[in-house]
C-alpha cells in the first residue's frame, strides 16, 4: 500500500518520495528566510547527518559540545572541554569523545539548533584546547618529518591538528602549517624542508578539488614525496596518494611506525 502511494505521488510530482520529502523541507527553510542556496545545503547536510549518528563515542556525552554551543555558554563549554580531555589520553579522548560530539555539532547546526555563531564559537574553542596539546608535547630533536596542513580554500583544520599531535605524541617530528595554504606555498615548503611525507585532510567535498589539486601539483614537483590524506571525503582522492583511513589513532600507530622503522 505504502508502495503503491508513493508510486503515485511520483507520477503525480514527478519526484520519488525522498526527494519530494527533501524539496519540502527545503521550501519551509526558505519561507521561514533561509537563502535558497543555504536551505538546499543545510538539507543536503542533515542527511548526510544521519549517517553521522552512527558515529561511535565510547566515552564521555556526546552532545556535550552542541549544548554547550546554544546561548554561547563560555563556562558551559570550558567545563565541557576539560572535562571530557580529562577522561583519558589524548588519543582516547579524539577518538572516543571529540570526533563524534563534533559531529554531532554539526548534525545541530544542520537541523537548525545551533547557529553558524555558535558553531564557531565551539570549533575556535575546541581548536586552542587541540592546539595547547600539540604545543604541549614535546618535539622530537631528530628523525622522520612531516608536513601536515589542508589545502588551498580547506578550512576544517581540527582533524589534521589532532593527527598532527598524535604523530608528535609517537616520536615524529611534525611542520603543522594549518588550513587555507595556498598550493605555491605547499610546493615552497616541501622543497625548503625535503619532508619525509605530507598529511593532508578532506574533510568536506568542498575539498576535494583543492586538494586534488594540491596532490597533482606535489606529485609534480616531488614525485618520490608521500603525500597521505585522511578524512571523511579521503576517497575521493586517489591519485598519486595513500589513504589513511577513518580511524585516527590506528593511523598515527601505522604511520609512525613505518617512519620510524626506517630509522
Ligand atoms: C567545526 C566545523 C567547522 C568549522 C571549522 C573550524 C576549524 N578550525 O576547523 C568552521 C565553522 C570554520 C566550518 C566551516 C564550514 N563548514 Co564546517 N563543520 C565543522 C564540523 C562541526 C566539524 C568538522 C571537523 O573538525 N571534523 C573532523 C572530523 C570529525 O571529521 P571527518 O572529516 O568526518 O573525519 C573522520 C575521519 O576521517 C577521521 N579524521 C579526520 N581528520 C583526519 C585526519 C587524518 C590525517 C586522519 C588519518 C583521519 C582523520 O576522523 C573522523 C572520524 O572518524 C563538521 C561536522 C562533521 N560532520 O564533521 C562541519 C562540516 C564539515 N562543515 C560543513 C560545511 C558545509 C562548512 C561550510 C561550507 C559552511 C559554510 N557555508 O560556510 C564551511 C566551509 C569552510 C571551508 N572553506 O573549509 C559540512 C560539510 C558538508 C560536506 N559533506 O561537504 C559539515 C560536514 C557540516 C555537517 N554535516 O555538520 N565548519
């Protein structure tokens, strides 16, 4: 029955029945005064959020961030953050606790609960407590090195930052340059440095050219580099790279491992 009623409304709207559920949802957004551009994205995102519930946290609450997030609350988030990088070693806490309750922040800001201020009020924050344990630890005097940064137009720096003191926290010396960095000024860094690899992160698909772009040109110049990416959109680029995987902390194992194995 459910079947042959959706069967209908497609002959009537010409649309299946998700896509109709979409465009609605997408026509509320914009009469209640969300841009038509913005109201197709925050849609677009909210689905892609569903898949991103699924994200496992093994640790601490998971909303934490996103609550904390509404009305700005500043003590709210500053006892949400030392609290919850409290319950274990960094490691455990990125995986376990700060991956999934960053999603989770950004299913809210999809669905509308928190604001672009908000959600960047959180992400700031949680970027100085990421960039204190990176500062924190240690630098190895010698060894294996590794640049790590995002591509021209990227600006989700918090997985690469963790990546970047996971790696150190494991013994490699680590160039962390940021987000946004122009490909010139990769292409200059890796010949002033002779890295022994480049981490990059996908993190969105808006991404994905820059940083395949990034990739072609370091391949170029250095076609013996290794250049690695990770990410949620790392699949999407396949040239001239080695994929990292999903899973932070086995990653940083792997490749901190295989450098140092050359040693
Ligand atoms: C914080 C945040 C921001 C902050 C970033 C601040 C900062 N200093 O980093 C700000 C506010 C700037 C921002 C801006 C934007 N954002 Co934003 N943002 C987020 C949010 C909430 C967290 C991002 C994050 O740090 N993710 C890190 C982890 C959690 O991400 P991951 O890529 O899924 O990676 C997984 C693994 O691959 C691994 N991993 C991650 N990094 C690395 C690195 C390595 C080396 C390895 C091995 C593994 C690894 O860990 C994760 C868990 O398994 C996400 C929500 C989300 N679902 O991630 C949206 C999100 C990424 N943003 C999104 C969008 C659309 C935008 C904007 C375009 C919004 C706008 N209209 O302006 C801009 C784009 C900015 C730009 N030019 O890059 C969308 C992307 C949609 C898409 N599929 O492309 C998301 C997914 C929104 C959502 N669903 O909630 N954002």
């Amino acid at each position: 029955m459910a079947d042959s009623l959706a069967d209908a409304d497609q002959q009537v709207t010409g649309f299946d029945a998700d896509t109709a559920q979409r465009l609605g949802d997408m026509a509320a957004l914009v009469s209640s005064g969300v841009p038509p551009q913005a109201a197709a994205l925050r849609v677009r995102v909210r689905d892609e959020g569903v898949e991103a519930e699924r994200m496992e946290a093994t640790l601490g609450d998971v909303d934490a961030l996103a609550r904390a997030a509404v009305g700005f609350d500043v003590d709210e988030l500053n006892r949400v953050l030392e609290e919850n990088f409290a319950l274990g070693t960094l490691d455990e806490v990125v995986d376990g606790w700060l991956l999934p309750a960053l999603h989770r922040l950004g299913v809210a800001w999809a669905d509308g609960r928190v604001s672009v201020a908000e959600e960047h009020f959180v992400s700031a924050s949680v970027q100085r407590r990421l960039a204190r344990a990176y500062d924190e630890t240690p630098r190895p005097s010698e060894g294996p090195q590794v640049l790590i940064g995002l591509a021209s137009g990227s600006r989700h720096e918090l997985g690469v930052l963790a990546f970047a003191t996971a790696l150190r926290q494991r013994g490699v010396d680590t160039v962390y340059l940021g987000g946004d960095v122009p490909v010139a000024a990769w292409v200059e860094a890796v010949q002033q440095r002779h890295p022994d690899g480049v981490v990059i992160a996908v993190p969105g698909r808006e991404d994905v050219v820059g940083s395949r772009e990034l990739v072609a040109a370091l391949a170029e110049v250095a076609p013996d580099l290794s250049v690695m990416v990770g990410g949620s959109q790392q699949d999407l680029i396949t040239d001239h790279v080695t994929r990292l995987g999903h899973q932070m902390v086995a990653a940083a194992d792997r490749l901190a491992g295989a450098l140092l194995a050359k040693l």
